[in-house]
C-alpha cells in the first residue's frame, strides 16, 4: 500500500487561498499545486 502524503499547514494555506482569494477553480488549484483534486 502506497503512503499517503503529508502537506505543511503552509501548504494547505496556500491552496486554499487559490481558490478562496484568487477565485481558482478547485481543479485548476490542484493543476497548479500538482496535486489530486480529490483531496
């Protein structure tokens, strides 16, 4: 079974503030951080 992948606080800042306050979609947020849009 594969590891799951642990993000900084920062990190999850940061993506959130993609969407929140620079009104990226969710999908083009986790394009952009190179990360499943799942999570």
């Amino acid at each position: 079974m594969a590891t799951r992948k642990q993000y900084t606080k920062e990190f999850k800042l940061d993506a959130v503030s993609l969407v929140v306050d620079q009104g990226y979609s969710r999908s083009e947020a986790a394009r952009s951080l190179d990360i499943n849009a799942q999570m």
